[in-house]
C-alpha cells in the first residue's frame, strides 16, 4: 500500500537501517564535542601546537552535513570544523597527533591543526585567508564535472567570510557553470569579536544564492534532524543533477574565537539563550520520543566516546616528535618532467 504522499512505506530493514544511523549520528556529535573539549583542556596545558578555534555548539552541523557524503567527495571545512575529520573517517589518534604536531600527524608534524588537511578522506585543509577555500572547493566540482563523476564538493564557511571576494567569486562561477558543489554557512553570529549587524546588512547569507543563479536555505543549525534531513535532500539533488546549493546555519559558538579569547564582547545572557539550544540534549530529545532508553544510551555513549578520545591521547602523546632531518620532506608535490615532443627532455 502507497503512503498518503505516494511514496512506498519502508521496510523492516530499512527502518532498522534509519535507526541505526539516527543512532549513529548521536554518536558522532557526541564525540566530536568530547573530542574538543579535550583539546581545549590540552591546550591549557600547553600540548596544542598553534591555535584552536572550538567548534563546541556547532557540531550538529557537520554532523549533519558530513553524514549524506560519499567516499570521493570532496570536503573544505572552515578552522572551526575539526569535526569534519571525524564525521570523514579520519583516525582520531592521527587526527590528535596532528593537532599535538607530532610525527604520525596527517602532515607528519608540519603544520598544526589549521591548515592539515587529509586528501586520503577528501578533506582540503582550512587555509589562513578565510573564504579562500572555497574557489578550491568548486575547482574540485569542476573536475567532477568534467569527468561526469557522480561527486559532490561542500566547501564552509562562516558569515565573516561571506563577505570577501572569494566566496562571491566562487559562488558566482558555481552558479554559471552549474558545478556540483554545496557551500555550507555556520553563521555563528561573530567573527571574531564583529557582530553580525557589523558584518552584513541583509538577515540571511542565503538571500545572496539567488543572485547566483542557484538556491539558498536557512536551517537552525542547533538542530541535528533537521541540517541531516535538509542536508541529504540538497546533496541528493546536487549529486544527481549538478548545479550549486547554499545552505545557511544558524548557530552560536559557546568559546571565545580561539582558546585565548575570552569573548568579553559578547553579552552573557545572550550565550546562556543559546546554551539552552544545545544541539545535544534537543537530539536527545527527539531519540527519546522515538521511543529509545536515552539514559542507558548516553551512558554507554559518553563510556565509548571518553575511550575513543583516550586512545587518541595515548597515541598523540606516545608518538615521536618530527626528525628535523625530515623538515625539507614533503613540502612540494614530486616533480613530473614533461616529455618533449622528440622523445628527449
Ligand atoms: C581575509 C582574512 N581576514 C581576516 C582574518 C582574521 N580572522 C581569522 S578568523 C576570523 C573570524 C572569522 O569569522 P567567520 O568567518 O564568521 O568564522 P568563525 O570564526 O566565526 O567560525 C578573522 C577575522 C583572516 N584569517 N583572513
């Protein structure tokens, strides 16, 4: 029998196989909160190489981004987005290496956090000039383009960086070139210590879509359901037939920008407003209204996830520190010398 819409009702499998990845999809925004507030306590003891930027209030919305996508896309997160790694796969261990600087890092050591990416996973590394990932990232949809490969691009970014040139330049070429790819606004109301009434004159980054030739969404990006249930409808749409999506989401980021900002800016009632949205326990809320023991959940969650980011630690710390030897290694991609015409170089 046809449901009222027309579509077929789902089968038994099929509704174990939702249940279980609503259930995962809890998991992974509870670990990569877990994953972050350790970071932030390592780096009060000083074991963080460089900066790092706190996604924590945020994650529902890689979460939800990232849980549609395939191997073979391609990913840029924004500083922020460390979550990203996680949701694509990468070894956590690997992944605290990198941010301890150590030599099992994804750069071997090389670099901290912020611009180690992990092509292996699809993931370009976030680069300093904000917003200018993004023209990566649509150059990585016009490959896919190019070759017919059935792939998607996501490129974040905040509401700051909306206002530079490179996103407007990218957006724009997208947009004329109907290239697969889905550009993925956490508009956290801050960049840095600039409000939003400072950054923009408009209510929505997504308004700016439709001068491009393609659609704009808002979705409260505090709410994991539904980034997940908007995110796997525009990806679906853009991987089967190309052409650009923007997806904003709203949210709040509870730390300073970085770990050495205290955030005095802002005002105090303004995040206990929105700590009462957590991403977390308004999930929790849906899990349990659909009938799961939530209780007996999290706590077997919270135990797996703390053994998770424990393991990670050891192995961070266990690692050796980059040979100096090596500091020349891999910093430019093997030279290929093009055959001249006659056969001769
Ligand atoms: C082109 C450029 N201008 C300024 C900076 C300094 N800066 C680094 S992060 C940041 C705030 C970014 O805000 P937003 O894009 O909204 O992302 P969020 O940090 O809020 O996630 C600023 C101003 C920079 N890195 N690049």
């Amino acid at each position: 029998m046809a449901e009222p819409d027309g579509a077929a009702p789902a089968s038994a499998a099929e509704t174990s196989a939702r249940i279980e990845y609503e259930l995962n999809l809890y998991f992974q925004m509870k670990l990569i909160r877990a994953f972050e507030e350790r970071v932030s306590r390592l780096h009060r003891q000083n074991k963080i190489l460089g900066g790092v930027y706190s996604g924590a209030g945020q994650e529902a919305i890689v979460t939800g981004v990232c849980a549609p996508l395939q191997e073979g896309d391609f990913v840029a997160p924004l500083h922020r987005d460390l979550g990203v790694f996680l949701m694509r796969g990468v070894d956590p261990g690997r992944l605290m290496a990198q941010l301890m600087g150590k030599e099992s890092g994804l750069s071997r050591g090389k670099d901290s956090f912020l611009h180690g990416g992990d092509l292996e996973h699809g993931i370009f590394g976030s680069t300093s000039m904000l917003g200018s990932s993004l023209p990566v990232a649509v150059g990585a949809a016009l490959k896919f383009q190019i070759k017919r490969e059935k792939h998607v691009a996501v490129a974040f970014f905040g509401e700051g960086a909306s206002s530079r040139g490179d996103v407007h330049e990218a957006m724009n070429f997208a947009g004329v070139r109907k290239l697969p790819v889905i550009f993925v606004c956490e508009n956290n109301r801050y960049a840095y210590s600039t409000p939003l009434e400072k950054q923009m004159a408009i209510e929505n980054v997504a308004d700016r879509a439709e001068a491009y030739g393609f659609r704009g969404h808002v979705v409260s990006g505090n709410d994991l359901l539904a980034v997940v249930q908007l995110s796997e409808r525009v990806i679906e749409r853009v991987r089967e037939d190309g052409g650009p999506a923007l997806i904003e989401c709203k949210t709040y980021r509870y730390r300073g920008h970085s770990e050495h900002d205290p955030a005095l800016y802002r005002d105090k009632d303004e995040l206990v407003e929105w700590e009462s949205r957590d991403p977390i326990p308004r999930y929790e809320f849906y899990l349990e209204k659909r009938g799961h023991d939530i209780r007996a959940i999290r706590e077997q969650i919270d135990e797996r996830t703390h053994r998770i980011v424990q393991q990670a630690v050891d192995f961070a710390e266990e690692s050796p520190w980059p040979a100096p030897q090596d500091a020349l290694e891999d910093l430019y991609a093997p030279s290929v010398t093009p055959a001249s015409p006659n056969g001769k170089h």
